[in-house]
C-alpha cells in the first residue's frame, strides 16, 4: 500500500476525545490531532489514518453514536473530508511518544522498554490502539481500585478486556495458592488476541480470556469490572450485579452520567457505592456483600 485514507475532522477543542473515540470504533489504524489550542473555544482537527475507506453512512453513524455518548450536541462536527497521504507506519510512530505510566503500585510500560523499579508492579503491554495502556483516565481509576480493594484469593471477571490490562493487574496481585479464577472477556477479536500476547509478555498464568459477552451461563465472581462506557453498561446492568459476588467495579463513565449510573444501582439494590473522579471520567465501585 502506498497511501493512507486520511480522514479530517474539525471540531471544538472539547471534542476531542469523542471524536477519537468515534475514529477507534471505526478501525482505525492511527489517529492524531492538530491546531490543539490553548482556549475551549478554539477548533483543532482530528484525524483518523485508514487502510481502507469505512462508507460514509458508517462514520456519521459512528461520530453521532460518539456525541451521544460525551453528551456533545449534534452541530459539534464543523466538517469533515477525505484527502489520501503518504505511507507511513503511524503505530510505530506512536509508539515512540509512549511512555510508562505510574499508577499507585503499578507502573504500566512498553513491552520494547526497560523499567528499573524495587517498590513497583510493572505491566508490560504491546497495545494496537491507545486505549488500555494504562494513560486513560479510566484506566487508571480501575487499577486504583483494583490496587486497593481485591483481596488476594478473589476470582476476578473483566467485562470488555481490551488489552488485558486489568485481568493483568488482578493476577499480579494474587499471592494465593491455589490461583483464583481470573476471567477476561472482549466482543472484539483483535483485542482478545492482544491481550493474549500481553498476559504472555507479563509471565502471569491463571488468565482466561474468550471472544464475546457477558452472558447468564457465567458463574459469578468475586470482583467484577466492566470499563466500558456507560450506553453500554447501562442495558447490561442487572446481568453485572447478578455476575458480582462481592464488588462491581465500573468505569468509562463521564461526570455528567454519574447520577444515571447510581439510580440504576439503586434501582438494582446497590446502595453503598464510592465514585471516584478522575478528568472528566469516574469510576463506581459498588460493594455486593462484605467479607
């Protein structure tokens, strides 16, 4: 292939991560952002790198499944077009911008890089997109949470596994003898097989990871998470709540979709919950049963 399908997308500065998170949802093979200015006011171009072209009718259904999500209206996109440009290796290029991350006891790092560290859990992750690799913000709500509240012996249930990095995390802190069940599940096939690649990396045994949903065939698990986004969570709920034993974790929320998640708990009988913030994301962790 000689040329990437570059496709270009001015929206308001706060918008952003939508439209990345619109432009991922669409396979693409890299994104990045232009003209980022200093004032909420300002526009910048977003831009998405194709090896093939997704048909129009599926990027408007995508971009506005994405403001629908981040609670963006519907005039947020200014305009978008296609132009072709050269060839070049954008995740490789990436790759060189990353950086490890430290979250509490962990340090989430590059398989390719070296990390000297006594007092940290290191994570080595081989990602193909951004998301997972520890920088997110709901990324690094779950692993607090993680770090802080699964009690070594628990089985673990990751709803939407990505690039395994939080099945990861619950294995690395298992001192248990047996090992506990440790459960990863992702409708996306390509994330399955990363996050296999990634529990090899990180020498961790114990880690089950399939293609698909949760389902109701599932046994339930001590701790469950699922950082996701909450359109999704939402209609999957009670079936969440069934599937957790004694902590349901979740994240890829936005601060202005908190009180829908907890009417929802509430709804469900979870009443003791603790949100977190982090950016313009939460997590909620809503305790099942006390040990």
């Amino acid at each position: 292939m000689t040329e990437w399908h570059a496709l270009e997308i001015i929206v308001p500065t706060e918008a952003a991560e939508a439209i990345e998170f619109a432009l991922n949802e669409l396979s693409a093979e890299g994104t990045e952002i232009n003209n980022l200015g200093p004032k909420q006011h300002e526009t910048l171009n977003v831009v998405g790198y194709f090896n093939e072209r997704p048909p129009d009718d599926e990027v408007a259904t995508q971009l506005g499944i994405a403001l629908e999500i981040y609670s963006l209206p519907d005039d947020t996109v200014i305009e978008t077009s296609w132009k072709e440009v050269e060839n070049r290796d954008w995740l490789a290029e990436w790759k060189k911008n990353w950086k490890p991350t430290v979250t509490g006891s962990f340090i989430v790092a590059p398989a390719w890089q070296e990390v000297v560290t006594d007092d940290k859990i290191v994570i080595r992750i081989e990602p193909s997109m951004a998301f997972g690799t520890g920088t997110h913000e709901t990324t690094r709500l779950c692993l607090r949470a993680i770090e802080e509240t699964l009690v070594p012996g628990e089985t673990f249930l990751d709803v939407g596994t990505g690039t395994g990095i939080l099945s990861i995390a619950a294995a690395k802190l298992q001192i248990s003898d047996p090992f506990p069940k440790i459960f990863g599940c992702d409708t996306d096939i390509d994330s399955v097989r990363i996050a296999k690649e990634n529990v090899e990396i990180n020498n961790v045994n114990g880690i089950e990871l399939v293609v698909g949903s949760l389902d109701s065939e599932m046994d339930a698990f001590d701790f469950v998470c699922a950082n996701l986004t909450a359109d999704v969570i939402l209609p999957m709920l009670p079936l969440l709540v069934a599937k957790s034993k004694r902590l349901l974790l979740l994240s890829g929320i936005l601060v202005e979709q908190e009180e829908s998640i907890l009417k929802a708990l509430r709804n469900l009988g979870c009443e003791e919950t603790l949100v977190r913030k982090d950016g313009e994301w939460i997590s909620v962790l809503a305790v099942r049963s006390h040990t």
